[in-house]
C-alpha cells in the first residue's frame, strides 16, 4: 500500500497546481501570479496610493522582493510609484487606468479559480474547509 501524502506535502501540491494554472492563465496578461496579487491588493485598498513597505508586511515576501516585483510592474505601465509628500523617504505605490482596467477582467478569473477550488464541496463544507485553512494558517504562523 502506497502511504497517503502529509498534509504539508498537499498543501504544497495544491499551492503549486494553483500557482501553474494561474500563471498559465496570466500569461497572456504578460503577468505572474505574484504581479497579479500585487494589483489585486492594490486595488482592494481602494486608495489612491499605498506605502511600498504595506506590500512586504501584508505578502509576508523581503523588501528586495517587493521592490521587483513593483519594478516590472511599473515597467509594464501598471503601476506608478511617487515619494510621499510628508516623507520622502517613504515610496506610495498607485495603479495606472492601464492597471485597473487589467484589474477587473482578472477578478473573473480569481472568482472561477476559487469556485474551482470549492467544486463539489457542499457551503457548509466551504465553511468548514475555509475554517480548517484559517487554524491551520494561524497554527504554523
């Protein structure tokens, strides 16, 4: 009998299934899925401009991290960077039209992988399962 995978192990496998068919699906966006992300919280915020230093703390990813991933999006015209009025040594991040426009036609794209994500799971078993992610998420941070 061939043993069951840990549940480390499923996790990984489902993140990395996840992340391949969202960067396939990205692609002809000319985006990764972690470029999309960045987007998506941009616009979630609803601000007008956001501190640079809110993408690492809310990503949990380095600063060198973030700096590139900000990089090609500006480079992609998505984005555009300022230094704060009150401070210059802090960089707010905004998004172009170009980056909004792009914005919405991917929310039906977040909304199908995550209705994939749940297919034949009852809405109580979502609730259950979103749960269980949750404790499990809180129990290894």
């Amino acid at each position: 009998m061939i043993p069951r995978p840990d549940c480390g192990m499923l996790l990984k496998q489902i993140h990395d299934a996840i992340e391949k068919r969202a960067n396939h699906d990205l692609k002809n966006s000319g985006l990764t899925l972690s470029q999309a992300r960045f987007l998506m919280y941009l616009l979630e915020r609803g601000e007008s401009e956001i501190p640079a230093k809110d993408f690492e703390s809310h990503f949990q990813v380095s600063q060198p991290t973030v700096v590139g991933i900000l990089k090609r999006l500006e480079q992609k015209k998505l984005i555009v960077s300022s230094v704060d009025r009150l401070d210059r040594r802090i960089k707010n991040i905004s998004l172009t039209s170009s980056g909004m426009e792009l914005c919405h036609r991917e929310i039906n794209h977040q909304k199908q992988m995550e209705a994939m994500i749940v297919k034949n799971l009852s809405p109580e078993e979502i609730a259950a399962f979103r749960s269980a992610l949750e404790t499990v998420y809180e129990n290894v941070r």
